[in-house]
C-alpha cells in the first residue's frame, strides 16, 4: 500500500494512464504530482477554478469535480482533495472513480 502523497499519485497513473496528476493547496501551491510546463500558473488556476465553481454552487450543492475538455481528446478533471487540497488531472478518459478512491486515499497525508 502507498505511504506517501507521491506513490498514491504515481499509484493512481499507473492505473490509470492518465497523463498528468498534480495535488495543489487550496491556495494555489504546487504540492506534489507531474511537473507541467506552466506549473504556477496551472496550481494557482486549478485552484482558482474549483474555488470558483464551489462559490457559484454554494447554494445547490458540492462541486464532485469540474471536467474541462481539450483538444485533441483531452480531459482536465478538477477535484477537492479534503479541506486542504486539490487535485487535478489530465487524461483521455474521465477516471472517476478511481480519482474519487485517490481523494479518501490522501485524506489522512493532506
């Protein structure tokens, strides 16, 4: 079983196949996951994001996840990771969940 924040992500892309996984804090901060290229500027938006959509619903209900899709066959799935984080995934295929599992998973570690 994984111990570290790390392995549950590595874990979880092994499994899956998906592209990239990244964990960042709620306010913004690269905690750990695949480098990106523009990797400020993705942490700080993918929890700007989720941030966003969790205000305009406050009043329907919690936000699951936010799928974006991109060219190319894409998929950018945004997720909270307990109080503290957010995960979010680029992949072909919505992993559901397997990104809901990864979410109790990082509970304790987060």
């Amino acid at each position: 079983m994984a111990e570290t924040i790390r392995e549950l992500l590595e874990d979880f892309k092994a499994r899956t196949g998906a592209e990239k996984v990244v964990l960042v804090s709620r306010t913004g901060m690269f905690i750990e996951g695949d480098d990106l290229d523009n990797q400020d500027t993705f942490s700080a938006m993918s929890a700007i994001v989720l941030g966003a959509a969790e205000t305009a619903t406050a009043a329907i209900g919690a936000v699951e996840k936010i799928v974006v899709d991109i060219q190319k066959g894409y998929k950018l799935m945004i997720t909270s990771a307990g109080k503290k984080g957010v995960l979010a995934v680029i992949s072909r295929k919505d992993h559901w969940k397997e990104l809901a599992k990864l979410k109790e998973e990082l509970k304790d570690l987060i």
